[in-house]
C-alpha cells in the first residue's frame, strides 16, 4: 500500500476540535475543525483534513448540531447551496482576520 505524502499546513495540535470523516470507498480521513459558521438560514462546518497531498484543501458540510457528543453533519445539496456555504466561509474568515487585528490594536 502506498503511503501518501502529507503537505498538510497544520497537525492536530494546531485545532481544538477533530473529527473523523468516514466516506463510502471505506477511507477515513481525520479533520481538524476550522469554523462552524452561519450562512443564509443554515449553519456549515468547514473540516481542514490532516493527512493531504494538496495543504490546501478543505471540505464543507451542513452543520446539523451536536448528540452525545458526536458532531452530526449531512452532505450540500447543489452548487447553489455550496455557494453560499463558501461565501459564509469567506466571510467568517474575514470577519475573524479583522477581529484579530482590532484586537491587537
């Protein structure tokens, strides 16, 4: 079997939350949270994978809450719902970058 090189930015340490993402070809890939986040009437979580080949990817899923612990997720419907999604990400993202820097101030 051959092992995948891992270009991954960021290791376990670097998020507070992980999870396991368990897809239907039986692979398993462990995330580290990044944001739950809000976009039009909905909430998504964006999961930034720990073992990549790319370091640059990401996946966004509908966030459906938390049960017993366990984060309950379901996959976008359409382009248009990954869409908003991606522009709530940006967004966020944005959003944080510029409390951060007030903060410093």
């Amino acid at each position: 079997m051959e092992e995948k090189k891992n270009n991954s930015m960021y290791t376990e340490e670097d998020f507070e939350d992980l999870m396991t993402l368990s897809f239907d070809d039986g692979e398993d890939v462990e995330c580290g949270i990044l944001a739950i986040y809000p976009a039009g009437e909905r909430e998504y979580i964006a999961l930034y994978p720990l073992v990549q080949e790319a370091g640059d990817e990401f996946y966004i899923y509908r966030f459906l809450g938390e049960a017993d612990g366990d984060i309950e997720i379901e996959d976008l419907e359409d382009d248009a719902e990954m869409d908003l999604a991606e522009e709530g990400f940006n967004t966020f993202m944005d959003n944080l970058e510029l409390d951060e820097l007030i903060d410093e101030e």
